[in-house]
C-alpha cells in the first residue's frame, strides 16, 4: 500500500511516499529514503531501495527533500544541514503514524543521502540504524580527490572562493551540476530527467563544510551499514574506510568489485543478500 503523504518544514511543504507492505502486522519498523544529490524520492536508487526493504517486510518513507521533486523550497538550493532538520522532521512525521513502530526507526541513503543518513543518525538518537551506500564523510577531502589537484582543484577552489564572496555580497550565483560533483559520461544515464542540472553556489560549499565523519561514531552502539563499490568513479571508495575508521560498534563494511557509483541501480543480487542478512541480524522485522 503506498500514500502520497506531506508535512511543513519551516514553512515549505515536504512530499513522500510511504509504503506499507501488503498484509503487514503493524506497527511495522520502518526505512526513511534518503536520496542522493540534486534526485528526487523517485529516481532509480530510492525507489528500488524502498522495494528491496518492502520485500522484507519493512515499511518506508521516501521523501523529496526541500527544492527537489515535488517538494517546496529553491530549487538547486540544497544545504547539508537542513536536509538533516528535514530528515529530523521526517522522523517526527512517523512517530505520529500508528502504523510505525516509533522505538524502530532507522534511515539508508545512497551518496548525498547516504552522507545526510550518516550525520542524522549520530546527532538524532531516535535513529535505530542506518544503511550508507557510497556515503561520504568529508566534504572538503571528498572534494579535493574528485577535482584532483593542480588544474581541476585550482578552478573548484576558484568557484568556491568566488561563490562565498557573492553569498556574503547578498548575490547569487549558479554553477553546472558536474563542477560540483563530476560524474564520468557513461554514468550520466543514470539522472533521470528530474535530476537538477544547475545549483546555486550555496549548495556547493555547504557540501564543501560537511563533515559526516564527525557524527558517525555517534551511532554506536546502534547498527551501521556501509556499502562502497570497489571502483566508484564519482564518490571514492577511500571515503567509507574512513568513515568505518571513526565508526563505533556494531558497524559492517563492505567493499563490491564490478559495480559503480549507482550501486541499487545495478540489479546486483549481492545487494540484496548483504542487506538481507544485515536485517536479520542488526535489525529484524520482530524484535
């Protein structure tokens, strides 16, 4: 069973999906999405994550977070922080839907969500567990390997410098999605025709400051999950070791050889039985 549902955010209007699955004995455990950078609640990687934890039993709630999809707010605008607060009053939303089981709330976001997911659940204790995929935990070191120095960190240091002179001067400015986050040609079918192109330089240097690896060690002793392709070629992989060095315990890490970035969007059975056999041991539908 699926509902298009809504709630405020600071004035802005945030749109979700919650899936229920079909028959389930509620209050169920329940999955806030979390999508990646400038998507929406129903591009590839969040729907068929809400499917796979469907499938066993889960309930979950994808949301568009502020200026993406059908959700309120500047669109290309997207501030690390506030997709914390919005993920915050995503779990605020649940608690109050009997179908939940508010002791068992837990996120899993992909890349840009997978980072927000990370942060949300050190800093929010009502976060049972989180599921990381392709996640990040440094901003500013994230950056610097995906605009290897001298000539490509020269001009993103360049923008940066730039954007902050115009946000302080009360200016704006925009810049192309892949100056930000660049993403190899033969990935890029993987945006569908939601993904936003263009962002204000805000959204840029928020990720810049954002510091997940700050948090993670603040989800223990609730459960972690990271997952890295081997050879991402948008986030490195070399980000989730670093965030397992700062993780607490319990935390399982896993490493998948012959997949990319777009990880739930590789129909890898793999996904599927590492995720599965995590629930059952970390976080079973009965507890």
């Amino acid at each position: 069973m699926q509902e298009r549902i809504s709630f405020d955010w600071n004035g802005l209007t945030i749109v979700g999906k919650l899936d229920l699955p079909d028959g389930a004995a509620t209050p169920l455990p329940t999955f806030i999405v979390l999508h990646g950078f400038g998507s929406t609640k129903d591009s590839v990687s969040s729907p068929e994550m809400a499917k796979l934890l469907n499938n066993r039993g889960y309930a979950t709630l994808r949301i568009d977070q502020p200026g993406c999809g059908e959700s309120g707010g500047e669109r290309g605008r997207h501030i690390c922080l506030e997709q914390v607060a919005v993920a915050k009053r995503a779990i605020d939303y649940l608690l109050e839907r009997p179908e939940v089981d508010g002791g068992r709330i837990a996120l899993v976001g992909a890349s840009f969500g997978a980072a927000v997911s990370i942060y949300t659940g050190g800093e929010d204790k009502r976060v049972a567990a989180v599921i990381s995929s392709g996640g990040w935990g440094n901003g500013e070191r994230k950056a610097k390997l995906q605009h290897p120095p001298p000539d490509a960190w020269e001009k993103f240091t360049s923008m940066l410098e730039e954007g902050r002179r115009k946000v302080a001067a009360g200016e704006k400015m925009t810049v192309p999605r892949y100056d930000i986050v660049p993403i190899p040609e033969h990935l890029r079918a993987n945006l569908d025709e939601l993904s936003l192109m263009e962002f204000d330089v805000e959204t840029a240097i928020s990720i810049y400051d954002f510091r997940p690896e700050d948090q993670v060690g603040n989800i223990a002793p609730r459960p972690l999950l990271l997952l890295h392709p081997t050879d991402d070629s948008v986030t490195p992989a070399s980000e989730t070791v670093e965030l397992f060095k700062r993780a607490g315990r319990p935390t399982d890490c896993h490493f998948l050889a012959e997949v990319d970035h777009f990880l739930f969007s590789e129909e890898d059975p793999r996904i599927t039985d590492l995720i599965g056999d995590w629930l059952d041991k970390y976080f079973p539908l009965q507890t």
